[in-house]
C-alpha cells in the first residue's frame, strides 16, 4: 500500500511514485494512467 504521506508527497510535487504505484493508484481511481499523472520534465 501506500501512506497518507507518500500520497501528500506526491500531490505536493515532493516526490515521484514508482511505475507500479502510479499505476495502482490510478487504478483505485479508476483513470487512465495519464489522467492521474502528468509528465513534466
């Protein structure tokens, strides 16, 4: 799973989810992969 904090770390730009988290948590969300997360390089 993932904590409170890795998810507030993640929304404040802090910190960037494995391939497999983010995957996992757009599922929970029920989104495509790109509509959870965004690439800014």
């Amino acid at each position: 799973g993932v904590t409170r904090q890795t998810i507030a770390a993640i929304e404040a730009g802090k910190y960037s989810p494995t391939l497999e988290a983010a995957f996992r948590i757009a599922q929970v969300f029920g989104k495509p992969l790109d509509d959870v997360f965004q690439w800014q390089g």
